[in-house]
C-alpha cells in the first residue's frame, strides 16, 4: 500500500481559503479524480491466492470430514479462489 500523504503548503491553503464554489469544486474533483486513479492503478496489481495454513485443520475437527475429505476440499477452495482472482470477480453477485 503506497503511503503517499496528501499535504499542502501555505501559499496553496490561502488560495484554497479564497476560493468561491465553483473553484472548490473544481479543486476537489481533481483532487479525487488523481486519488481514485491511484487506487485503481494499486489495486490493479497481481493478486495472489491466500495461503490455506489451518483450514485443513479445521476441517479435521468437523466431525465427520477425513483428511482425504478435508484435503479435497481445500483444493476446491483454492481453485475457487484462482478462478475469482483470474476472472477478475469480487462477490457472490456478479
């Protein structure tokens, strides 16, 4: 995550101070508009699947589920994952 901090100087302040609606709106579009290109830029990076450490485990405890049944699930879970991050999908709804 870039930590960039947004500040401004005290020349820009005054100016900001002097503004009327119409420039403050101006302003403050471009201020988000750079802001949201960021993020997109950021969040458009490679995604990896998240390592399965424990789920294994956990499934061990169920009752009922082996270590055979509870191997294959997490495989399924993996490549449920790797199919969401290569599609590009966010939810349950898309």
């Amino acid at each position: 995550m870039n930590s960039r901090v947004f500040s401004i100087n005290r020349k820009k302040y005054l100016d900001i101070k002097k503004y009327d609606h119409g420039q403050m709106k101006e302003y403050l579009t471009e201020v988000f508009s750079s802001g949201y290109e960021e993020g997109v830029k950021a969040a458009s990076g490679e995604r990896e699947v998240p390592e399965l450490i424990g789920l294994e485990d956990e499934l061990l405890s169920i009752r009922g589920i082996g270590s055979a049944k509870a191997r294959s699930i997490c495989e399924k879970v993996k490549e449920f994952l790797e199919r969401k991050i290569k599609t590009g999908e966010k939810g349950v709804n898309d």
